[in-house]
C-alpha cells in the first residue's frame, strides 16, 4: 500500500499539462488544477466525502512600493473511503502558496482581485505534491 496511492496520481495526461510560455518559468510545464482535484476524487471520492481541506492563513507581504503578494496557508485532509464505516481523516497535509496581489507591468500598477484564489489553488497543488499529484 506505501505506493499505491502515489503510483495512481503521479503521472498527469497530456491533456492536463499546459507549456508556459512567459516570465522566469517559460519553457516549464504547469498542470491544470482541475485535472489534480479530479484525481483526488477518483482515488479518494469526493470532496468532503474522501478529501477535504481546509484555508488556515490568508495574508500578504508588501514586496515593494508597488507590487504587494498574497498567501495562503490550507491542510488538505484525505481518508480511505473504503474502509467500513468510514475511515478517520488523515492527519492535515500542510501546503503554502502564492500570488500576486499587486504587481507592476510595463503598462502600470495591475491589481489582481483572484490573487488570494489563486494563492489557495498553489498551495492546494502544493499539499496534494505529497500524495503524489
């Protein structure tokens, strides 16, 4: 059982995977976080069901006068649904992401009003990287 779960969610299709194309990242790839609680649900069951987690800490950090990051800090939580009744949740996996909020362009100050979702999205993806996603 030690890889089982690993094995079944380590690999995303191709589908799933999207080139980044700008920035300090360009050339590396990113997964579609739909595909990873998708996953989650095939092995786990649904959302609230077999996986669930939970938003401890949003907060943010002026980087300089213009550009400010949002973050989060969730406990993603996953038990075996298999197990009659129901198994216990698992201890939380911790996992800490980040966005931009305030971020100076070429244009100007843009504001990002989906900073602190995106921020709960990485560090979702982040937790989840400990199963195996």
């Amino acid at each position: 059982m030690s890889l089982e779960i690993w094995n079944k969610l380590n690999r995303a299709p191709v589908g799933a995977l999207k080139k980044i194309e700008g920035g300090r990242l360009s050339g590396k790839t990113d997964i579609n976080p739909q595909w990873r609680m998708m996953v989650m649900t095939e092995v786990f069951g649904p959302c609230g069901i077999g996986w669930k987690y939970t938003i401890d800490r949003l907060w943010t950090e002026v980087a300089n006068a213009n550009e400010t990051f949002a973050f989060a800090q969730v406990s993603l939580f996953v038990r075996d649904t298999s197990v009659p009744p129901i198994a216990p949740w698992s201890d939380p996996i911790p996992g800490i992401g980040g966005s931009m909020m305030k971020v100076s362009e070429r244009s100007g100050v843009h504001n990002n009003d989906e900073a602190f979702k995106m921020a709960v999205t990485d560090a979702l993806s982040v937790a989840m990287k400990a199963l195996g996603v």
